[in-house]
C-alpha cells in the first residue's frame, strides 16, 4: 500500500525519542512522531555534526564571534523573531533565553553553547543523529536549540565568506534532482519539500505527487528504499515553502 502523503504525524512523545525506538517503529512501518526537517538536509543534527565536529569549521566559527557582539545580537534577534512568532507568549521568554545561550554565552556549565553542543554531537552516528532530529513535547529548549544553532550556521554561510566554500550544498530533488533547485533559485513556484521515512532522501512535493498517480510511491525515487511516509519540510530559502 502507499503511502499517504497527508497522513497525520504522531504526537511528539514525553520523553526522548531514541535510535532504538525509531527503529523499531520503522520495522513495524509505523508513522514517525515529528521531527525538525530542514530541505535538503537528510539530518538537521548530522548537519550540525558536520559543521561543528570539524576542527577546522569550529574554530572558523568561534574566532569570527570573537569582536562580533553586536552583530550576534542582530542575528539573535531576528532567530528570537521567527521562533517566538510560531509559539505561545508563554513561551516567548524561555525562546529569548535560549537564543541568547546558544549564540551570545560560552560560560561554563550553559547546555546552549556551541561548544557544549559539539561536545553532545562528537560520539553520533548518522541514525543517532536522525532519532535526535526527532523532538519531544516535554522540553521547548531542547526542542528549538539545533534549529537556532542551524540558523545562526545558515546565517554565517550566506551572510559571509567564513562558510560558503566549505560546507557541501546538496538541495536536490530524488526525482527531478536539480528542476526543483532550480526553479527555486529562478524565482519561480516557491518548491514545497517532502522527505521520504526512512531514508530521509528529498523529493519536491510535485514530483511526490506524480509517484504516487503512478502507484510508485511506496519506495524512494533515489535509492528505491520502502517509505513509510513523505512529511512536509520548511525549507530555509528565500523562495522556498
């Protein structure tokens, strides 16, 4: 049977969602709870992973904060906005707190911090890091933290030359590979994304679409992998959905 493409996502659970839990539940062709899924990427913390586990990134990033106060506090405030306008007031504090941790503090002990961040992500695997993109409704904090992170890495990649050349660009679709891409990048349709569960490739929703008129969505476009789902991604372009 295919898969539906509006199938209702499970509720976040309470606690952590761990590898051993996601796996099970793909065994089972089970739906998958919610998770942070940013186009293209097949990981938002292997993401992270990459950037902050590299030596060389790192010190990149912590020197060019050095002397950068003020423009942090720009970017802090711009992130603060967009989280804080999709949750309650009263999460609004909580938001500003983290947002000032994980970017404008390096203090001993501050969970937030890049540095304490890749301490967290240097012993992940690629399927450690996919059950962690998967949040919990028990903490906003831990929820919101690797998207803030990811914003502030965006930022510094298309902002400045620090990142640009050194982080690998892969927004393609599965099916249509570089149509979708393109097309974003032409300032046409805005491309909405769905990422294939559990192989986590990316296929552009009409593309999507196609496979499933044609019967053929029940295995991925790439690599041809049995799919459970097709969730919706927020893709962090100008002209993207």
């Amino acid at each position: 049977m295919a898969p539906p493409l509006e199938a209702r996502v499970p509720r976040a659970p309470a606690g952590n969602f761990s590898r051993k839990q996601r796996e099970l539940r793909i065994k089972r062709g089970l739906l998958l709870p919610p998770a942070w899924r940013v186009p293209t990427e097949r990981s938002l913390h292997f993401f992270l992973k990459g950037v902050l586990c590299c030596a060389e990134l790192l010190d990149a990033i912590q020197t060019w904060r050095t002397g950068k106060e003020n423009t942090l506090r720009r970017i802090a405030e711009v992130i603060t906005r967009q989280l804080i306008s999709n949750t309650p007031s009263s999460r609004h504090a909580l938001i500003k707190r983290l947002v000032r941790d994980a970017l404008l503090s390096d203090s001993e002990g501050n969970y937030y911090s890049i540095a304490a961040t890749e301490k967290r992500l240097r012993h992940l695997d690629y399927e450690d890091c996919c059950a962690r993109d998967h949040y919990t409704s028990r903490s906003y904090g831990k929820r919101f933290h690797p998207y803030v992170i990811y914003r502030f890495i965006l930022f510094l990649q298309t902002h400045s030359e620090l990142l640009r050349s050194k982080i690998d660009q892969t927004a393609s679709c599965a099916v249509c590979k570089e149509r979708a891409a393109r097309r974003a990048e032409e300032g046409g349709v805005p491309v909405i994304w769905r990422q294939a569960e559990p192989c986590r490739h990316w296929t552009c929703d009409t593309c999507t679409r196609e496979l499933a008129a044609r019967g053929m969505a029940d295995h991925c476009g790439l690599c041809r992998a049995r799919v459970i789902s097709y969730p919706l991604g927020v893709a962090p372009g100008a002209n993207q959905s």
